[in-house]
C-alpha cells in the first residue's frame, strides 16, 4: 500500500467517526492555544516592560546620590543624601571630560501644587536644564522646551506635562497662559507630548522648570544646589559601559573618594534593568508555557486512549488486511499516520484558536499579548510529534496481532 493510499484510508476512517476524532483533537487544540497564549503574554509583557525603561530615555545612564546618617545612626534609604550638585553636573557636560557622553540633565523634583485661578492641581515640578529633553527622549506637544536663556535668567517659564496640562487647564490650548506655583506666577511655554507611566511615577504629571528657577525661587535653602538625579545619555548604546567608567571616575575624582567602595552616589544604566526586567518575564513564560504545557500531555494521552479504541473496533478489519498481505508496517503506519493527521488537525485548529485570542484579547482587557511565528510553529509541530508518540502503542498493538485471532473476534 502506498502513502498516498494510506493517507486516504486514515482520513476515511477519522471522518467516519468525526464526534470521536473531534474530541480527540480537542485535548491537543485547547493546549496549543494555551501555549501560544501564554507565550504572548509573556512576550508582550516583556515588550511592555521594555518600552517603559525605554521610555525614561535612550541610553540613559542615572546618577543618584548615596544615603545619610543621622546623628542617632539612623540611616536614611539610597538617594537621601546631598552629595550631588549642579557643579558634578556642570564637570561631567564639560567637553574632554567624559566624550562618551552626549548629555547632562540635572534635576531636582519636589512636588507642588500649581493653581489657575480656582483649579489646583498637586504634581511633580522637575527643575533641570536643557539637555533633559534629549536624555529623557521627550517631544513636545506645542510650544517649545525650556532654554539656556532661561536658566541663565531664572525665567517662570514652565513646560507641563499632557495629563498636568489637562487636569489644570482642560482641553484647550496652553500656551502663553499662566500657571501659579508656589504663589509665583510661571508662563506656560510648552506642553510634552504623552510618554505613559514608568515604574517611578506618571511621566505625562508633571510640571518642568529651569533648575536655577526651581533652587533660588522655589525650593531656597542651603541645599539649593544640590540635585536628586544626574541624567546622562551615552552617545550611543554601544559606548554605554565607557560612558559609565568615565562619570563614574571623573565623580570619585570630584568626591575626593579613593575608595571605590565607599562611594557616596550610585549610577544605574537602562541595560541592567532590562536584563533585570527580561530575566523576570522569561521566568514567568517558562512557568505559564509550562503549565500550558500539561494541556498538550492530556491531549497526547486522549489520542493515545482514542487510538486503542480504533484498534478494539477494526480487529477484523485489520485481521482480514493482514490476511490478503497487508505487512506489519503497513498496519502499523496506517495507525501512525492516523495519529498524525489528528495531532496536525488539532495543532492548526490550536494556532488558529491562539492568534485569534491574542488579537482578540487586548480589546477586551487591558494587556499586550504579542504573536510569536516562531512559537506558533513550534506548537503545531508539537502536535504532530504528540500525535506520533501516543500512537506508538497503539499502531505497534494494531501490527503484532494474528491475523487468526483477529478474524475470530466478535
């Protein structure tokens, strides 16, 4: 018997038992959908994460100062100290100092209350410098960002962020209007385009101002010069590590630190996130693809229960094939190939059944859940192997039996 003829045979008899088959290739179908699934999830998850580290900026290295003691030992949490001024900021945008670095934005953020007339809002005001903008990968709305003429004179100019600009001024267009902080009345030169929520706080709430603006007319005090963060964005991605060796040794060397160990600041790059991050989602989707993974076993094990069955029923029809010649291999291949066919048919049904859900789903909850190909065809060859490996027993049962005995049986 040839394949094409065995082919033929094991679809005539899948189709002549199609509620049975049906089931069969249900087990298989519900698990490869869940693999790919939760695949998706794990990949979109993944994506998710990645584009909000990204969206802090591009190739962003933060500088953040170290913790303090109080005079009781009480230590205070990473970024409690002072250590960081305007003047490391101003050394490190100093050309020669540190070429791998494209930018320099120090900032210091307090959070403020603004007032339009009645309407208060309480958000973030940042005071920084120009380069934040191309550190923080930021664009504007309308208007424009602020200048080094207005650090330079200590403008009340502010540019506010989408969700800040709404909620003080509505829908209308800002520009040029005035926004009170801190009972000093600020001009409203330009609004950020929307960047999402990163894990620190909503990046479209909050309020920009110049840094000099923000030390000598908001915050005062003799840590005005101090800063929270030091942004510094890398030239490009490939010169992020000797970024950080050069604003790591030019701030020990600033600090009149000799001891590495005992540094009083800490810088954080978007690589060791990421890495952090993807090894968290990775783990997830090894686990859930995992779980998935024990629908597909079930599946294998209702083939292989299936196809005993078939053997049971058609011991006659075997018994009087073996009788007119049919060989052992030609039994048990018919056997296998039927196997085959529903593994395949419940793998494509699967992979239908999963891309479906993963476009489907995003409309109706709020999640991402990517298509992976690589994943989908991985899965339907699953199947198929699921269906060759379960239908071993089964076909090799077909084959060993006597052609005497089989013809005897009721």
């Amino acid at each position: 018997m040839s394949w094409l003829e065995t082919l033929r045979t094991s679809l005539e008899a899948i189709r002549a038992h199609r509620l049975r088959s049906g089931l069969t290739m249900l087990g298989i179908l519900i698990g490869i959908a869940a693999v790919i699934l939760t695949v998706g999830l794990g990949e979109g998850a993944q994506a998710q994460v990645t584009s909000a580290i990204n969206s802090l900026g591009t190739n962003l290295l933060v500088v953040t100062p170290g913790s303090t003691t109080g005079t009781n030992g009480v230590r205070g949490g990473a970024g409690s100290a002072t250590t960081l001024t305007v003047h490391d900021a101003s050394a490190l945008a100093t050309p020669g100092v540190a070429p791998d670095i494209a930018a320099v934005a120090p900032t210091t953020t307090h959070n403020t209350s603004l007032a339009v007339g009645a309407t208060t809002w309480t958000t973030s005001v940042v005071g920084t410098t120009p380069p934040w903008q191309s550190a923080r990968a930021r664009t504007l709305a309308e208007g424009r960002f602020i200048t080094d003429a207005d650090v330079a004179g200590e403008a009340a100019n502010v540019v506010l962020g989408p969700t800040t600009a709404e909620q003080l001024f509505g829908t209308a267009s800002v520009v040029g209007r005035t926004v009170t902080i801190n009972s000093i009345p600020f001009t409203v030169v330009g609004v950020l385009a929307s960047a999402g929520a990163s894990a620190a706080q909503n990046e479209d709430d909050q309020a920009v101002v110049p840094i000099s603006t923000a030390a000598d007319r908001l915050i005062g005090g003799a840590n005005r010069t101090s800063v929270q963060q030091i942004y510094l964005q890398a030239s490009t991605s490939d010169r992020l590590s000797a970024a950080y060796q050069e604003a790591n040794q030019e701030l020990l060397a600033l600090h009149h630190i000799t001891d590495s160990t005992a540094t009083d600041f800490s810088i954080t790059s978007q690589e060791s996130l990421l890495s952090t991050a993807s090894s968290v989602t990775q783990t997830l989707t090894l686990l859930l693809g995992g779980v998935a993974a024990i629908s597909l076993l079930v599946g294998g094990i209702g083939v292989m229960n299936i196809m005993l069955v078939s053997v049971t029923e058609r011991i006659r029809e075997i018994g009087l094939r073996k009788a007119v010649g049919a060989s052992p291999v030609v039994i048990r291949r018919q056997f296998m190939v039927e196997a085959s066919v529903l593994g395949l048919a419940g793998g494509l049904l699967g992979a239908f059944l999963g891309i479906v859900g993963a476009l489907a789903l995003p409309h109706l909850i709020p999640i991402q859940i990517a298509i992976s190909p690589s994943a989908t065809v991985i899965a339907i060859l699953t199947a198929i192997a699921i269906g060759l490996v379960f239908g071993v027993y089964p076909a090799s049962r077909a084959a060993r039996l006597a052609p005497i005995d089989a013809l005897r049986s009721e």
